[in-house]
C-alpha cells in the first residue's frame, strides 16, 4: 500500500517537469501581427510545413528583394519559405 502512495507524487512531479521542459524548448516564431507593418511582400514559413501556423521572418519588400532573402538561407531551409504578397494586415489565423 505504500507503493502507490509514494508513487503518485512521482509521477505528478514527472509529468509537470516534463511539460514545462517542453513550453520552455518552443521558441515563439514571429506571428503576422507581430510582423505586418505595411502592404508589400513578406517571407514566410508556410503553414503547412509548420504546425503553429503562418510565422513570417522579414517584409515588407519588392518580390525581387525577398526573393534575395530567401535565395540567403541555407538551401532546405529556403525550399520552405515562401514570398506572399499582404495588401492589408492578416488576422490572427493568418488571413488576408
């Protein structure tokens, strides 16, 4: 009977270090509303490559410009990104 009542603390203290060990190694990535300051071309990791959505890493430029910035990274990254043209400042899910 004592294994259980000692156990229980264990695993609780386990499973609370194991969540906040794994908050704490996500990095949060630039969120459009963070990043939208202007219309123009912006890059950015598609949604479908990344499960937390659209995050967008510079804008906004000419496509020319930003397809120079992405042309920079190192070649599977740059497979990734993508220029996408904001006319207006997307919503939170990413939405023009």
């Amino acid at each position: 009977m004592t294994f259980p009542l000692l156990c229980r603390p264990a695993i609780c203290l386990a499973a609370v270090a194991l969540a906040g060990l794994s908050a704490a190694g996500c990095s949060p990535t630039p969120s459009v509303s963070m990043a939208w300051t202007g219309p123009g071309w912006y890059l950015q990791k598609n949604n479908m490559t990344q499960l937390s959505g659209n995050s967008y890493f510079g804008g906004p430029w000419t496509y020319d410009k930003c397809e120079e910035e992405r042309i920079k990274l190192p070649p599977e990254t740059a497979t990734q990104m993508l220029c996408v043209r904001e006319n207006r400042k997307p919503d939170i899910l990413g939405r023009s």
